[in-house]
C-alpha cells in the first residue's frame, strides 16, 4: 500500500488497513491526536491533498500522526465510518472521532481543521 503521488512514509505519516486501526488509532489517538486520511488512487482530489497533507503534518513536530486508508482496500473500515466520498479525513482525540472534514482543502484549510481539536500547552 502506498501514499497518492508518494511512495514513502515517516514517523509521523504512515499507511495501515482494518486491522492496525484499533491500535494505531484509537489507542495512538489517547496519547495524540490522529488525522485520517481515507483515499483511493483513482480520487483527484485524494492526489491534491496528498502533497498539502505532506506538507502540514510536519508542521505540529509530532504532535499529531497522520494515518492513511486506502479506502478500496478498507471497504469496510470505510461502511463502519459511513464514508460517502473521498477523500475523507477524521481526526481522532482520546480514541473518538472529533471532526471530520471531506475533499482537497488547502493547507490553511487543514490548520484551522485541525488547531481548535490539539492539546494546549
């Protein structure tokens, strides 16, 4: 499984199917926030944000964790979520979802998304 536009991963942004979701998630997601990104290879808009999505993640210095879903490959992860379209991102906090956002936003977009749900310090 790889990344739209991106064959690699990093610590912060990783790819995982159904069965990592419990624990890379919903348990991860007690410790930080966790954005997921549900996509499909044949989705343009999954392939703009993919590169935007690259470019924010960094930014919270591995405050957040960014996991990716290839939604084809997760039809069912996808039906439990009842995800109608893509790509769609839930964000993740103390193991339930928080917020939800759907297709390509730009990076300011994302920060205002995901600001109000981070811990403050």
């Amino acid at each position: 499984m790889k990344l739209p536009n991106d064959k690699t991963s990093s610590e912060f942004i990783f790819n995982i199917d159904e069965d990592q979701f419990q624990k890379r998630v919903i348990e991860a997601s007690h410790n930080r926030p966790v954005l997921v990104d549900f996509w499909a290879d044949w989705c343009s808009p999954c392939l703009m944000i993919a590169p935007v999505l690259k470019k924010v993640i960094p930014e919270y210095e591995g405050k957040l964790l960014l996991a990716k879903i290839d939604a084809d490959e997760n039809m069912k992860l996808c039906g439990h979520y009842r995800l109608r379209g893509f790509p769609t991102l839930l964000l993740f906090v103390d193991g339930e979802e928080v917020a939800r956002i759907g297709g390509a936003q730009s990076a300011q977009a994302l920060r205002s998304f995901i600001d109000p749900h981070m811990p403050v310090e």
